[in-house]
C-alpha cells in the first residue's frame, strides 16, 4: 500500500501545482508602464489616458473614483482607456482588472527636461538647505524617466526602472534638486499636488531632444556630441587597467599642477590623460573609510585608489564627492589614479575647490604635484569623421527613448533646462528650441502646450573684455528670443545665481522660485510683473544711446550701486565699458571714448554676474544686445 499512497499523493501535488500556476498565469497578462503605478499624480481637469498591455482577448475593466471603464487590448497587445477630468486632491486607488494602484493624487503634473542642471541630485544641496533632511511634503511626487537613447526608431515604452516617489523625508533623496524645489513652490502657493516627471541627461545636446522630422531642414554638421565622444571613448585608451594600479612605476611621466588647466600643464592633447599622486597615511587610517574630494573636473572621469575603483562621474562638473571603503587605504605609501577624459582638449582641475581626503581626523591635501601621461590622444585619428555621417539620427535618441513613450501621460506645462553642451552652436540654438517646443505641442497634442525656459546662469572666470566672444551669451539670447517670439512661453533670468567654477550652481531653490513666478502668469493667469526689464528699442542723441524698455513694472532701478555691465561700440564695431543712468523708464548710456555710438551691449558675456539693471520688483533685466554683429 505505501508505493499506491505515494503515487497518489504525487500526482495530486502536480495537480495542485498545475491549478495555481495556471491561476498565476491568468493574473499576469496585463502590464502597465512604469509611470502608471503607486503614488502616481495625475493631470487634474482634463482627459486622461491610461495605457498598458494584454493578451488578445483580455477584458480590461478600470476603477476609478466610483467609474468603470472598460476596454479590451488591439492587435498589438496595446489597450487604453479615456478616463473624464478629474478635480484635484487624493489620495485615490484605481484597480486594473487584478491591479490594484494606491496613493494616487490628482494635481498639477510637469515635465522637465534638458540636461545636467536638470539631474543635480538633491543630496549636494543639503548642506545649503538644510530643510531638505526634513522634508514633509507627501503631496508632491516625482518620477526620474530612465535614461533610454534608442537611435533606430521611436519607442512605445520607457526604459524599466521608474519609480514614483514623495517628497518626504525617507524618499527626498531620490529627487533631483530643481523639481524639488520647483514643487516644493508651486505646492505651497497652490495647495494643489504637484507632480514632477523628469526626463533629461547630463550632457546632452538639443537635437537630442527633437525628433528627426523636426530636425530636417538643419545642416549636417549639427551632430550630436554625445555620438562623438561615445565613438571617442569606444577606441582603447593604453593605459587601461594598468596605470590605475598602485605599484605602477610612473617614473618617466610628466609632472602636472592641481587644480589647473591641461593647456596651463602643457598638455596638449582631446582624449584621455591619466593623473596619478602619492601620498602618506598614519596608522590610525590603515583600512579605514574615508571620503575622497576631487573639486570639479572636465569631462568625465574614473578614480582609483591604491588599484580599486572607487567611482566615476560621466560629465563636466559635478562636484567629485566619492567614498573610500574599508580595506583600502594602507599605512605609509598609498597611490590615487585618476583618468580624465576630456574629447575636446579642455581639460581641467577647477581651481577653487576641495581636493581631499578626510576620515577619522585625518585630512590629505591632494592639491600641488601629479604626475600625468596621455591614454589616448584623439586629435591623432581623423577616422570618426566617416563614421559620423553615418550617425544622422542620434541627435533624435533620446526623443525616441525618453519623450515619444511618455506622449500620453498627461502634463500641466514642461519645463526647459538647457543649452550648456550647445554654447558652441549658439547660432542654431534659437531654431532648435522653437522645433523643440512645435514638436512636442504635436506629440503631446497640445498646441498650447506651456513651456517655461530657464536661461542660462552665469558661468566661467569674469572678462574685462567687453569684445571677448561668448557662446553662453548666444544661448541666453537665442532662449529669450524664443519666449519672446514662440506663443505660450515664459523665462526666468539667472545670471546672478551661478557660480564661475561650477556648471552646477547649487542655488535651484532661487531658480525654481523665478520660473515658477514666470508660470504664475503664463500657465495660471495670475496678472502680476513675473520678469524683468526687456529690451523695446534705442535712439541716439549726439553722444548718448537712450534705451526703453518694457516690462519695466513699478520701475527701472539698480540692484546694487551703479549700473554696470553695459557696452558700447561705434561704426567701427569695438565695444568699450560705458557708463549707464537711469531716467524715468529709459537707460542713457555714453563713454568717452565713443564719440558716435551705435550699437549697446548689456550682461554680454559667460559670467555678467555683476549685471544689475532691474525693476523695482527685483527681477533683473534679460542680458541683450541691439547689434547683430
């Protein structure tokens, strides 16, 4: 009897284990994306849409706030369903067939893109805003789309990763800092929850961003830097794997200074150096954690300590903030290797900046000497120019990856931060930015669609020459250009907020207090002064240029002392420093020097921080010029 009891009870396992699988199964024919999930903010007063996928023949059966929708997948296995506006508030719970979705709020949702100043996480802000660590704001949220650059065609779906998170304090610091504080602002005016999605990349370009269709009647050679300097890095660097290990013998290689330039080191070279550094250690730090300072760097980098990777930043300046764990710091020698890749021949060690060890009382100075010798040096191969040509659609991948797949997620108004890894194509940046907004009010089926842009702040080392060149002096000029001129746009006015030795200024909250002034008006129809002095026109008067303005609110006035950063020129188109005063709502600016002026510059340069023409409501002056030279 007990072979027969055993066979019976075998086969009522399979059986039984047959059964619930088969009930598994059933339950998991329908996927959602990501972005439709727990803690999610929806739209608020207008159609929504909620997409996913199922088997053919799934019924798919929505509830939502005492509604039912029901609809069934089409020959793709895609499904949808039009849910009716709804009124602000939550939390709420829709239930998908089996899913079930909870905590989801209805409110005010914007997309924010662009580049690195769009990704700066919160957590190098908390010294400076120590309100972070508290935070207590549940009726905010925020999803960081994952990055997805698909060159070959559109995608339907975001990258796998997603995730909603609160603004409170055990999650505040997955966000990045200027949603934050974006929502942070717009929830304490409003009382209205606020949603960030985030779809942006440090380093990016524009044409990124655009959809070819949309890039088409631009010249070939707006390329994406990003396919360059992949291609670049794709190419063996000689020094891999090898001169990042702590017994290296790096007699023969050249001594450099850090912090400092790669040109002031006399290196001459666009691809990859490696730095190396020795240094001592007590006792007392022998296998102990510490923290790694390495200021600023450009471009991109990867460290080593005594041989071990301890981290990697993979764009211009970030501030270098690495750990060191246990075990690898010795007693007496320990070596620090570090390879820097910049693919244009800029590289740098920014001055005025930690460059550091510190841990348990110690602290290593990393500043002065280092030895250096060169990876890679790209300059050497002109090989990736062919290839290049090949490459027409990569300015459209992240388009494709990270804005076609989020079409349907509904948005209050998108947010614009960028122009950083394009001040060199200033010229084109105006035309670019106008695509940008045609072609996601198009994808987004939204013609009105608000679009908020964040002009550039100030950034690199002051100039005293009012003719010097500046391609971030073209990318502020081509982004007010676009608000002035594109319907249904606004921009704030930054250049008194950056910082010259970091790309990255740490003041977002001022930033997004400035944009969200901005959206006031333009996106909630509140009628008060939301920008600064604009450019209207100029006159000349013997030796003067007389300016008006518009936008000039209670009045004109300065910020602090007397006005500065204006230039002016003659016919023979050399700008020299002026004086300005202000009369009535008007600017007279004059210098002795020209005696027949005819062209004004005013805030034109990298880093105009000294810029001080406002209105009395304290909103600076857009930077301008009346030349087109």
């Amino acid at each position: 009897m007990e072979p027969r009891n055993f066979k019976f009870s075998t086969v009522f396992k399979i059986v039984f284990l047959m059964i619930v699988l088969s009930h598994q199964l059933s339950f998991g024919k329908i996927k959602l994306p990501d972005l439709v999930s727990d803690k999610m903010v929806l739209q608020r007063d207008v159609e929504l849409k909620i997409w996913g996928w199922a088997d053919n023949g799934e019924n798919i059966t929505i509830k939502f706030r005492n509604e039912t929708y029901n609809t069934s997948p089409d020959k793709n296995g895609k499904w949808s369903v039009q849910l009716k506006p709804q009124k602000a508030g939550g939390p709420f719970m829709m239930e998908i067939n089996e899913i079930t979705i909870r905590d989801i709020l209805v409110g005010d949702v914007w997309l924010a893109s662009g580049q690195s100043n769009m990704e700066t996480p919160i957590a190098r802000l908390t010294d400076r805003f120590p309100e972070i660590n508290v935070s207590d704001f549940n009726k905010i949220r925020y999803f960081k789309v994952p990055t997805q650059n698909t060159v070959e065609s559109v995608r339907e779906n975001i990258a796998s990763g997603g995730k909603w998170f609160t603004g409170t304090a055990s999650e505040v610091m997955n966000w990045t800092a200027f949603a934050y504080f974006y929502a942070v602002e717009a929830y304490e005016h409003s009382k209205i929850p606020q949603g960030m999605l985030v779809s942006s990349l440090g380093g990016s370009v524009i044409q990124s961003w655009v959809s070819q269709e949309h890039l088409k009647n631009f010249p070939d050679d707006i390329i994406d830097k990003q396919a360059l300097s992949a291609l670049n890095s794709s190419k063996l660097d000689q020094g891999r794997n090898l001169w990042n290990q702590k017994d290296f013998n790096d007699g023969n290689w050249e001594k450099a200074k850090v912090p400092g330039k790669w040109k002031d080191n006399g290196i001459r070279a666009k691809g990859t150096v490696w730095f190396r550094k020795n240094f001592e250690l007590p006792a007392s730090m022998d296998g102990k954690f510490a923290r790694l300072y390495l200021g600023v760097m450009v471009d991109s980098d990867s460290v080593f300590v005594n041989g071990k990777f301890v981290g990697s930043t993979s764009y211009t300046y970030p501030p270098r903030k690495y750990y060191i764990p246990g075990g690898i710091l010795k007693q007496g020698k320990n070596t620090i290797a570090i390879q820097l890749t910049s693919n244009f021949g800029n590289g740098e060690f920014v001055a005025d900046k930690p460059y550091k060890i510190v841990g348990d009382g110690v602290v290593v100075d990393l500043t002065g000497e280092w030895k250096y010798n060169i990876g890679r040096d790209t300059s050497k191969d002109e090989e990736y120019k062919s290839k290049l040509k090949n490459l027409r659609s990569a300015p459209s991948g992240l388009y494709n990856g990270m804005i076609y797949p989020i079409r349907d997620y509904k948005v209050r108004g998108a947010i614009w931060y960028q122009g950083e890894s394009n001040a060199g194509q200033s010229e084109d940046y105006a035309g670019l930015l106008k695509n940008l907004i045609e072609n996601w009010r198009e994808v987004f089926q939204w013609n009105q669609m608000p679009f908020l842009l964040v002009q550039l702040p100030n950034f690199m080392e002051k100039t005293n020459d009012p003719n010097a060149p500046s391609g971030w002096a073209g990318i502020r000029e081509a982004q007010f250009k676009t608000s002035q001129t594109v319907p249904y746009t606004a921009m704030s006015v930054n250049y008194d907020i950056g910082e010259w030795n970091d790309i990255h200024p740490l003041n977002k909250k001022d930033m997004a207090k400035r944009l969200f002034l901005a959206a006031r008006k333009l996106v909630y129809g509140e009628k008060l002064v939301s920008s600064g002095p604009v450019f209207k026109s100029m006159k000349v008067e013997n030796s003067n240029i007389i300016l008006s303005f518009d936008n000039v609110g209670s009045g004109l006035q300065s910020k602090t002392g007397n006005l500065k950063h204006f230039a002016i020129a003659g016919s023979d188109k050399k700008f020299v420093w002026a004086d300005a005063k202000i009369k009535g709502n008007t600017v007279i600016v004059t210098s002795k020097e020209i005696k027949n002026p005819v062209a004004v510059r005013y805030a034109w340069s990298n880093n105009p921080e000294d810029a001080n023409l406002q209105n009395k409501e304290g909103l600076l002056a857009s930077p301008f010029r009346t030349d087109d030279w």
